[in-house]
C-alpha cells in the first residue's frame, strides 16, 4: 500500500526527523559504504559532507540512499536520489522517499498485525 506525497510532504518529514542520517554509496559497483552524516536542504536538493570515500563513490555512481533509521518511532525515513559531488559536499536531489515500518512498531489503527502496510511513499 502506497500514498504518494509532492515534494513539499518530504520537507516536512525530513524537517520533523533528527539533523543525523546514514548517506549510502556504492564503492566498486559492489560494495555498499555507510557514512554517519548531517543533512540540510538548499533549494529543492538535500546537501551532506563527503569525504574522499563518498565523493568518490558519487563520482563514479551517483545513485545514493539517505536513511533516517526508527531510533524507537514506528517508521524510518529512507530517501533515494541522485547525487552530484561539489567540492566538499555531496547534493542530492530527491526521487523516491518512503517511511518503512520497524518491525518492532505495533500495527497502525484500523490494521491487524499481518495486514499492515511496510512502507508507505513519500515521494
């Protein structure tokens, strides 16, 4: 089950979770590397820090994941995009945003358990 929401939708989630996300690239084709990073909007992009890892990583496959995990709330945020490497930072343009349900969160109302949406789309 899926809810799709504008742009602004995913403003206003990305303003209502913590600063701190996980910035996921891919090394090599292959291998996933994980960054702890600060994120903030400029424009319609989402702007983080990259180090010489990442921006090498953008560099060579821009397509990037932002994870805001549940840290005890029901759902984590996660944001899938393009990124572009500009000196020292890493923007991101958004395309597909969902909230993924932790499996410790208990059905939302009106769902049983087993009937319970997993993610629902933001953008």
């Amino acid at each position: 089950m899926s809810v799709p929401v504008a742009l602004e939708g995913l403003r206003e989630q990305i303003e209502a979770m913590p600063p701190d996300v996980f910035l996921l690239t891919v090394s090599d084709g292959t291998s996933p590397h994980a960054v702890s990073a600060e994120v903030r909007w400029e424009g319609e992009q989402l702007v983080v820090g990259a180090g010489r890892t990442t921006a090498r990583n953008v560099a060579a496959a821009p397509a990037v994941t932002l994870l805001w995990p549940a840290s005890g709330e029901d759902y984590s945020l996660i944001v899938d995009g393009s990124g572009a490497v500009d000196g020292d930072v890493v923007r991101i343009t958004p395309e597909r945003a969902i909230l993924h349900r932790s499996v410790r969160a208990s059905a939302p109302d009106g769902h049983t358990s087993g009937d319970a949406p997993r993610c629902i789309t933001v953008l």
